[in-house]
C-alpha cells in the first residue's frame, strides 16, 4: 500500500491498527517537550488513540531519559510501568532522549577513536551507570556496527530501556534514531515536521501491529534415541556451527548482567540475547533440526551442543508459533524465536526428491527445495551472481522494518524467497538465495547438492569470495548493483 501523506514514495504496511498509547514524561528538555507534542499530534492525526493514563487498553508508553546518564532501575519506566500503573499486562516502552548535536558528535567521535585502537583500552568504554564487565559487550558491538551500535548499547543501558528514540538537536529536531533489541538504527532527518513525527510514529506503530509467534507447541511422540543416534543431521549441524564461527559468522552473546545491575528482569527483557540461528532439513523426520532460542539461557552459536538443538515439523494451525517434536533424553529447549520463519518459507516452494541410503536400502524422500537455512546479524557487501540469487523484500519492509520473532517478519521473509527464481526451478544453478532485513540482518538458504554437508556450499561460497559478508547491515531501502569484478555490490540510497 503506498502512503499518500506527508511522507512521499514511502510503502506502509496495509496490516496497521490503531493502537492506544500514553506519555509518562520523565527528565525533560525544551526539546523533548516539543519533539514530545508533536509526536502525540502525529499519532492523533494517523488516527491513534492518545491517553491521560495508561490503562488495560494502552499498547504504548512513551516516556523521557537524560542522554548519556544513568536512570535508576526505579525510575525506568520499562521497569516499573506495570506496576505503578497498575496494568495486568506489560506495554511497550519507548525512551526519547535528547542529545545536542555537540554532545552527540562528541561521543561519537569518542567511540571512533575508541574502537580503532587495538588492542581496545577498557578504561575507553568506562560508562557511568555500567558494570565493569560492559566494554567488552561495547567493544564487540561497536566493531560490529561502528560507533553508533557502541552508543545505542550505552543508551540502552544507561536508560534501563531496549527501544530508545534519540532525537538530534538544538532547539529544534534535526534527525533522530529509532534503537532496537536488534541493533537497528536507522536514522530520520528532520527536514518537514509533519514528515518527521508521522514517520517516527509510523514505524512505532508497525511494530505494534504484529505478534511475536514464539508460542511453540509439543506435538506427537518423542523421538526415540535409538533413532536421533543414526541421524547425521545432528552431528553436521555441530560441524557447520564450528565452521560458520571460524568465519566470525555469529555475533557475541548479549547479557544483562554483564551491562548493568538491575534486581529483576522478568517481563522487560529476557536475561540474555542469543543473535543468529540456523536449521537443516532432516528427511527421516520430515522436520528442520534447528538451533534453540538463547533468550532462555547463553547458547554459544560457534560451538554448539546436541541439547542445544531442536526439532520443528510445522506450524500451529492459529500461526501463533512452531510445532515441535521432543526427543528422548533430551533437555528439549524450545528452537530459536525464528522457527516460525524458517520453516513457513517452504511452504510455497517445490518440494525435490532426495535418494539416501537407510539401514542398508534406497529410500526416497520430498524434501524442501531448501535445504538449510541460516539468519544472522550481518550484512552482505556483494555477492556472484552465478552463484547466488538476491532475493528482495516487500518495498513496505524496507521502509517501514519490522521486528525478529514476529509474524510480520516471518511473512516477509516467506514472501520474498518465495518469488526467487533459484527456488522456483530447482535446477537453476544457482545454489544460495539470500534476503537482508534492514536494521536486523541477513538470512540466506541453500539448496541440496549431492556430496556436501549442510550449510557446506554456504561457507564454501563465503572462502571462495561469491558471498561477502560484512559487520553493517543496511537500515533502510538498499539494492546491489554489477560490478567490474563480476560481482553484484551493496548499494544504499544517496
């Protein structure tokens, strides 16, 4: 659907709602108190509902914080909003902070230089309001995503809240950024008011408008051992973990507590955040062995283990997440927030059939026409076209990004690889298809070729220079263009 409104060329999403939200101001500048009226008076006019008070009905709060100084846990809203309001439900928290572009550059400039020294001093990502430990989380982001991943962590941290809405400015907003769980920090120039604040809403919105489909279901029997023990999936899916980490595929580990000190995390966030996950197609069990979600506990992506993996054969008939198999003497964990995605994009894809030899015969399986699929939170600088197939989003998921662990994001990615034509014609030579979700990161499949181990052409291809990946990930609209090298290279809009 294309947006007719003061934002020109923009595509939203027609699966909007209208949402109630409420301002709980906290520390205000002139600035945030005018960013704040007119980002009230852009989801008025959008048709939103804006509250007094928060209440059982309201999806969002907004509040304030000081840039670059700690909150106590006490004061942030993420924190105790359910309780002060009283609210049976937990809503989501959005933080404004204002920065003076002085102040900004300044900092910015400080992780620059920071995170071009190497050996990286310590004493360089000492924060107020961090535990000692934080630099190497500040460090390893900062060199993931550059300067501005490294302040996004600190906000996040210091402000005791994972959406922040940073706005640029003197007296007036001269552009903002919209911070994630993810990493994502696309940023909004301020060159039309009403543009402006109708997009910093629109884009709250869109991530209102979907559900998480992390509501995995236990189906059938368990699988017996005597049957997980014969499987080569399990085992190759350990190999291909050791490989794609020899090659810095998997960023680090995420946890809470080794940011800042907070009593409780309970419904705000999850303890930790485990970034990629990947899964192969089992024929035996007509199912993908997947990686488990680390939001319950650290999951070490470069070396996993079998309990760290899971078994998913659908998806729930209301979409509301996955359908797993348990197996015997296993932990069973539930598979990684993206399960629903990784196995929904089959679903309007060919099937091919695939000969193995089972106990001794032949046997035949229909197997998806993608054999193992990999997501992780990297960019893409080129790719051989010979090789690999782009696929592209929606124009409305570019422009509006939505969410990991959502439907909309599982719809998205079905959408796109579902019209590439490496997948459609199973004969294409083409092996690896690949999407990027801007602000969040890639996800790439490939298909079945006889004599490689799952995952294998993927870090064959990265060896051999066909798939360049990169730390940044695009934050918005992007596309690749031909090059004299014969190679197909990332390019953002001027």
């Amino acid at each position: 659907m294309e947006h007719t409104s003061a934002i020109p060329t923009r595509h939203v999403h027609p699966w909007l709602r209208k949402i109630n939200l409420s301002f709980v101001p906290g520390q205000m500048t002139p600035l945030l108190e005018l960013a704040a009226s007119g980002l009230l008076e852009a989801f008025r006019a959008l048709g939103h509902t804006v509250q007094e008070q928060p209440d059982e009905r309201t999806d969002l709060l907004l509040t304030t914080a000081p840039f670059a100084k700690p909150l106590n846990w006490r004061e942030a809203v993420m924190f105790t909003g359910r309780r002060r309001f009283r609210l049976a439900h937990t809503p989501t928290t959005v933080t404004l902070v204002h920065a003076y572009p002085e102040e900004f550059r300044k900092l910015m400039a400080h992780f620059e230089a920071a995170l071009a020294k190497d050996p990286a001093d310590p004493a360089d990502f000492a924060f107020e309001g961090l535990v000692p430990t934080a630099y190497q989380a500040l460090i390893h982001q900062g060199r993931r995503g550059g300067p501005i991943l490294a302040l996004e962590r600190l906000l996040q941290t210091q402000v005791k809240s994972i959406r922040v809405l940073l706005i640029v400015g003197e007296n007036e907003p001269g552009s903002a950024y919209l911070f994630d769980l993810a990493g994502a920090h696309p940023r909004i120039e301020a060159t039309r008011q009403d543009g402006f604040y109708e997009e910093i809403a629109l884009r709250l919105v869109t991530g209102l408008s979907t559900k998480e489909v992390t509501q995995h279901q236990v189906v059938g029997e368990p699988i017996p051992y005597s049957l997980w023990r014969e499987l080569s999936t399990p085992s190759a899916m350990r190999t291909a973990s050791r490989e794609l980490g020899q090659r810095g595929f998997f960023t680090q580990l995420i946890r809470v507590a080794d940011m800042v000190h907070v009593p409780a995390v309970g419904d705000a966030v999850a303890e930790q955040y485990s970034e990629g996950c990947f899964a192969t197609w089992e024929p035996r069990l007509e199912a993908l062995i997947a990686t488990i979600t680390g939001s319950a506990r650290p999951v070490d992506k470069e070396n996993i283990t079998e309990d760290e993996l899971a078994v998913i054969v659908g998806v729930r008939p209301d979409g509301k997440g996955a359908l797993i198999r348990h197996r015997e003497n296993g932990r069973n964990d539930p598979p990684s927030s993206e399960a629903v995605e990784m196995i929904a994009m089959d679903q309007p894809l060919p099937r091919v059939p695939l000969t193995l030899e089972v106990q001794g015969s032949e046997s035949t399986f229909q197997v998806p026409v993608a054999r193992s699929k990999l997501h992780g939170h990297r960019g893409l600088a080129a790719y051989h076209p010979g090789f690999v197939e782009f696929a592209p989003l929606d124009l409305s998921y570019y422009d509006f990004p939505v969410s990991c662990a959502t439907e909309a994001q599982a719809n998205a990615i079905r959408q796109a690889f579902s019209r590439a034509k490496a997948l459609l014609n199973p004969p294409d030579p083409r092996q690896v298809v690949f999407t990027v979700l801007p602000g969040h990161g890639v996800v790439m499949v490939e298909k079945w070729q006889a004599g490689k181990a799952p995952f294998q052409l993927i870090w064959e291809y990265m060896d051999a220079g066909y798939l360049q990946i990169e730390p940044p990930v695009p934050q918005g609209r992007h596309t690749y263009e031909p090059g004299t090298d014969g190679l197909h290279h990332l390019r953002l809009p001027k």
